[in-house]
C-alpha cells in the first residue's frame, strides 16, 4: 500500500511540473506584460495601489522594492509581511533627503527585523516584485500621491523579465550585497 502511495505522489509531482510548463508556456504566447493607467481618473483611481497591496500580499519567498519614499500605510503593510518572515529588500533615498514625516516611516522601517534598507540617491521611479510577478511605475509607494497623480503602471509575470528585472535590481545594491 505504502508503495502505491509514493507512486502516486511521484506522479502528482510529475503532473504538477508539467503544469507549470503549460502555464509558463500560455503566459510567453499570451504577453506576460500589461501597461494600465493609474490616478484621478473615477474609474481608475486607485488602480495602481490595489494592484501594489494585492502583490505585497501574495507575496511567499521573497519581496524586492524600489521607491522613492514610502508612507504609513504602506510601511505597515511591509511590516506585516516581514512577520510572516518573508525576506524584504528595499532600496529607497538616504534618510536626509526625505521630509520630516518619511524619515520616520523610514526609521521605523530600518528598525524592522525581516526587512533589508538600502541607500540609493538615484532612487526616482517605484518596483515592487517578488518571484511571481513585479510592478513598475513612477511615483512613490505612498498611496494618496498614487491616488491623486496620472501613472502608468507596468505589470510583468514573465520569469525571464523578471529575471532581468532582478538583475538590474541588483546593479543598484551596494557591491558588497550584489
């Protein structure tokens, strides 16, 4: 019976794989990109940051961030995901040059275990990707400037475009952490 047992999983493995191909397949013929707009527009106002907070959520291994500066909400919603012991990279501008009420955020960021703070000056457009799927747009990840301003929001699901995603992510970390 134990032998049928692991024949069976054996071949539930073999049949999950094979789906992953299937799937990683459709996604190349179908265009694993999409451009959408994002802002003040009724309809699609908050586009862009229901797109951001579904990604952060679903998130299982590993989460990589650039941005500017980012805001109460979304440091909680990072926080949240660094207690699910979920690895947090983010590269964001020096403390100095962000304003009184981001410093904080970013102290409090930095003190939080699970999630890595990066120094970057450069730092002048927002992604956010994980092993699954990344989000690239301009702006920050604060969610009333992403309400209030007009942005065009790329999603990416290929993992080859995320694989260069990752590598030009990695351009932007210290030597030391490349």
């Amino acid at each position: 019976m134990s032998d049928r047992i692991i024949e069976l999983r054996l071949e539930n493995r073999r049949l999950k794989e094979q789906v992953q191909k299937f799937e990683d397949r459709i996604l190349t013929l179908v265009g694993a990109i999409n451009i959408q707009s994002s802002g003040v527009f009724q309809d699609k106002k908050n586009v862009l940051n229901d797109m951001l907070i579904e990604l952060i959520g679903q998130t299982e291994e590993e989460l990589r961030i650039v941005s500017p500066k980012i805001d109460q909400f979304y440091s909680t919603e990072l926080k949240k995901v660094a207690a699910k012991e979920i690895s947090i990279l983010l590269i964001t501008n020096d403390r100095g040059g962000l304003t009184g009420e981001y410093q904080q955020y970013y102290d409090d960021l930095k003190a939080t275990s699970g999630i890595k703070v990066v120094n970057n000056p450069n730092v002048r457009y927002m992604l956010v990707f994980n092993t699954k799927r990344g989000i690239y747009s301009g702006g920050s990840l604060d969610r009333k400037e992403l309400e209030r301003s007009i942005l065009i929001a790329t999603t990416v699901e290929s993992k080859s475009k995320l694989a260069k995603i990752s590598e030009i992510f990695s351009l932007m970390l210290p030597s030391f952490m490349r």
